[in-house]
C-alpha cells in the first residue's frame, strides 16, 4: 500500500474474496479473538462477535463492503462499496458510495459522500456534500450544508513551513493532531491502516487520567488551527492541505522553460497537485494517460513522419478510433434505445472511464457469450464458470458483461423454432435453467447483474429474427419473466427497478397516461414490449405481492413488539 488508490483497490480485492483465504470471515486466531465477520447477500461483511450495530429497514447497504461493531445506521440511507469502521453513526437518508469510513465517524442526515475517506472522530453535519477523492483527516469538522470540492483534503496538523524532521504532506498522512512533530513518523500509506493512533499516548494504567490528557491535547491544537472556513463552513473545523514545493527535485531554477523561478514553482506545484489526485479514489487516469502516450510517440526515433501525423491528428479527435494507437480514447460504448449497455471495442466503460488491460477490438460480452455456447451440458458448469471468471479476469470485463452475455447463450441454446408457442418455450427454458442456474448465482451479485439479464432478454426479443419473433409476440415476454422469477434467477426488486426504469421515459421519449405517469415512448420495440397487457399484469401483481410482504413483516415487527411490552 503506498497511497490512497491502492489502498481501495486492495480492500475491494479483499472484500471480492479475490485473495482467499485471506478474507475478512476467516481472519487469523489472534485477531478473531477481538472481532468476526460474517458476509450476508450483496457481499456485505458484518461485525457479529462484539455486535450491536443496527441498520434501518429501509436503508440499502450492498458490497462489496463492511459494517463494524456498535454502528447505527437510520432509514432511508443507501450505502454501496463501503466499508464502515466500529462505532459509526450515520444518520437519515444518507448517500455513500465507495468510501471508506474509520472509527467514530458522526454523519448527520441528508449528507452524500462519494469514493472519499473519513479518518477517525470526523463528523459531517447535515446537509453536507463531499466530492470524490476528498480525505477528511482526524477529527475534522464539515459544516451544515457545506460542499465540499473533490480531491480536497483537510487536517487537524499545523502547517509547518521549516519543519526540520521533513514537508509537510509527511505530517498529513499521519492524520495525528496530538503533536505538530509526529510529521516524521508516518507518510500518507500509514493512513491506510484504519487504526487509532496511539503512540504519543502516555501511561495508560489510569484510565481517568488518560482520557483527561487526551481530551486537553485535543483542546489545544483546536486553538492552533488555521480553519479554512470557505472550505468547511463557518461551523466546521480544519484547514486544506496542498502539498509544498520547497525542494530542488520539484523544480529547476535554471530551465529555459520558465521566465523566473515563481513560474517554475506554480508549474511545479500544479504537477505536485496533479500527482496527489492521481493517487485519490475516483480519480479519472485517461487524461493522464494520454498524456504519457503522445510524449511516448514524440519520443519514439522509430515513427515515421506519417506516423507522427497520424498521432497528432489521434490526439486532436481527428482520426477514427479503429485507426488510432493502442488505445481507443473514444466513447465506451453505445446505449440502446433500452437503455443497456452494449460493450464495442473502446476501452472505456459505461461511465467514460478508462478500462485498463482490455485488448483493443475486443466485445465481452460477445466473446463471453461464445464461451457459453461452446459449453456442453454434459460437463460440470463449474468448469464453465472457471472459464469465465478467468476470461473476465484477462479483459476486466464486468459481472454484468456475464449475466447478459450467459443469458444470450442461453435463450440462443434453446432452438426457437418459428412461430413456437410460449407454453414450449417455457418448457424448454425451465428445463434449461436446471443445468444454467448455479452460474447465474455465482455472477448475479446485484441488481445492476440481474437488471442485465432481463436487458438480454429484451434486446433479443427486439432484435429481430426467429427468437426475437417468438420472444415479442404476446406472452412470450412475461413468461420468461415469470419463469426466471419463479427459478429464483430474478428477484422481485430487480425486474420491479427495471420496470421503474422504463416508466421513467429512460428513452426521452415517454408520454403521461391518464393518471399522469410517465410510460416509454410506444414508437420504440422496447416501449412496445414494455407496454403489452400479460407484461403489465405481471409487473402489477409483481408490485402487489411485494406491498402485501411488506406490510405483513410490518405487522409482525408490531406484533412483537406488543407481546415484549
């Protein structure tokens, strides 16, 4: 671990179980005495040997992620590949994504974070929003209704200009606010441990007298601080840290470059800058990286004067991606008029970023649907999933990428016939699915895998052709709904948030029914899918059926709570 993005990017590798048996439920025996972790549905780890901590009934918590010991979290909170230390308390309606959140943490309702860390004894009050790639250093205060710029991070550590122990980021990435000199003692990996700092506590033996020193120091360096109040609101606590440019390696007095040496350090503390982010969560490498590769070809003696003008005309958007460098800087892919994802040869994904270590030219999910076809039933579909998972693994394709592309070989697997009745397709698909459903339990991790695979279906029965035929003619569609349903290859929620999706005109072209809802654009096969009358019973009965369970464990939580009284 040597800074903040490697520190994610391993704790998610350990969360995904991608370095077992070092896992989080099967920790060493020392370390087990103290903590133990469970994994639940979605990946979500959660603390059961101390326990107490409580999650509101209609908050979402889904990993890969991990809830510690004594947290409390309220209602209507949506929290996503986080991992949350002991102690925690989040509030109503709180949004977190891909952050990670240390020991006593206080996050007040209403707030959003986003691929940031929140050291220990930080506090957000209500109202507040931080941006990605922040780091909230040790016990840092961010006012109500604050935004909070992304990269940004804030501490508790006095600025120190001639520190003779080192600069000042070293003291940053200790985040220890109990002395200004611990600068020396730790760089910004040590943050990476999620730990308390206790090495500058005295004698621990009286308990009293401890929290007493700790609670003076704490007071001090209070008064000490230069609060950024622009940054943290006129109630927050903490100053912003930007790392210094005080040393010859950073920049050279004597290059022609520069007309004097405060236009060297600008441009030299804009690099520094520029570095910092690149090694924050969320941060976006594709400018970077392009960057690196037209000085790589400025460079390169072997290109060719064509050549030379063909990369130029490549970095200014001139030249089609197929006839471009090694990487495709287009757009990742194209969506549908449905709304899914289509994966061409771009190395970008769904959202813009940078997909690293896929070939150029390469379509996942058509590769991974040959891989599927290729498959006999008579071997053990273990082995296809081996195939998967290490094809997934050498194109960092996606779980989605899988489910859509397993469910196209699947309905392709079935031989539809022309003009075949839904009653035979179901037959044929539920006798399909006996040898398929292990795998789509292995790679439907979520809703967004699930959601895929309904996508697959749609698009094939879109598309056209014999199987689309059959697939859009009435009720072909619900019936393979209602059969993945009933296989427990789809849950209610995921067919009701694709439905959600499609009343929410995700086509731009939806239009208002009597009762004033929005529908999907009718002039579209998706919208015209969508809107037969056996698809809507279902989804009505869907909606229903998931209300009336809702409200029994209601009624049951009620009741209980009566005969405890």
């Amino acid at each position: 671990i040597f800074d903040f993005t490697t520190y994610a990017n391993v704790s998610q590798d350990l969360l995904k179980r991608w370095v077992y048996p070092v896992v989080p439920d099967n920790l060493p025996s020392g370390y087990e005495k103290i903590y133990r972790y469970v994994m639940q549905r979605h990946g979500l780890y959660k603390e059961c040997k101390v326990g107490g901590s409580k999650i509101g009934r209609s908050s979402v918590v889904k990993g890969p992620g991990m809830v510690g010991s004594c947290c409390f979290i309220g209602e209507g909170c949506r929290i996503e590949s986080t991992i949350i230390g002991n102690n925690v308390n989040i509030s109503n309606t709180v949004t977190i994504t891909n952050s990670h959140i240390w020991e006593n943490v206080t996050i007040a309702e209403n707030t959003t974070i986003h691929s940031s860390i929140l050291c220990q004894n930080v506090t957000i009050k209500k109202g507040a929003t931080i941006g990605k790639g922040c780091i909230i250093g040790k016990g840092c205060i961010i006012g109500e209704g604050v935004v909070v710029p992304d990269f940004t991070r804030l501490t508790l550590c006095k600025d120190i200009k001639d520190d003779e122990f080192g600069s000042d980021d070293e003291g940053f990435g200790s985040f220890d606010d109990s002395s200004s000199s611990s600068s020396s003692s730790s760089d910004d990996g040590s943050s990476s441990s999620g730990a308390s700092d206790s090495s500058d506590d005295e004698d621990e033996s009286d308990d009293a007298n401890h929290n007493q020193n700790k609670a003076a120091a704490a007071t001090t360096n209070t008064t000490d601080i230069d609060t950024d109040y622009h940054v943290v609101g006129k109630d927050g606590l903490g100053r912003v840290w930007i790392p210094r440019v005080d040393s010859e390696d950073d920049y050279d007095d004597d290059d022609s470059d520069y007309d004097d040496d405060e236009d060297a350090k600008e441009k030299a503390l804009a690099a520094v800058i520029e570095t910092m982010k690149s090694q924050s969560i969320g941060y976006d490498a594709t400018d970077m990286y392009a960057e690196r590769m037209k000085i790589q070809e400025e460079d390169d003696d072997l290109f060719s004067e064509d050549e030379k003008e063909d990369d130029d005309e490549f970095n200014n958007g001139a030249v089609d991606h197929d006839d471009a460098g090694a990487l495709s800087f287009g757009e990742g892919g194209v969506i549908s008029g449905g709304g899914e994802h289509i994966h061409h040869s771009s190395n970008f994904d769904e959202d813009g970023m940078l997909v690293i270590g896929r070939q150029k030219n390469v379509n996942v999910v058509q590769d991974l649907k040959a891989l599927c076809l290729e498959h006999e039933t008579t071997s053990p579909i273990e082995n296809l999933a081996i195939e998967i998972n290490s094809y997934k693994f050498s194109q960092n394709a996606s779980y989605s990428d899988c489910s859509m592309a397993t469910m196209l070989a699947v309905l392709e697997k079935l031989d539809i016939k022309e003009g075949m009745a839904a009653t035979k397709l179901v037959s044929l698909l539920k006798g399909e699915l006996q040898h398929w459903k292990p795998l789509f339990n292995k790679i439907c991790r979520g809703l967004d895998e699930e959601k895929c695979v309904i996508l697959a279906v749609e698009r094939l029965a879109c598309g056209g052709g014999v199987i689309g035929d059959v697939l859009s003619k009435a009720p072909s569609f619900r019936f393979v709904l209602q059969t993945l349903h009933d296989e427990e290859v789809l849950n209610e929620d995921a067919i009701l948030s694709w439905a959600a999706d499609r009343r929410g005109g995700s086509n731009g072209g939806g239009s208002e029914d009597e009762e004033g809802g929005d529908v999907v654009d009718l002039d579209t096969p998706q919208g015209k899918l969508f809107m037969q009358k056996p698809t809507q019973d279902f989804l009505e009965w869907l909606q229903e059926e998931s209300e009336s369970e809702s409200g029994s464990d209601d009624d049951d939580d009620s009741g209980s709570d009566e005969d405890s009284e």
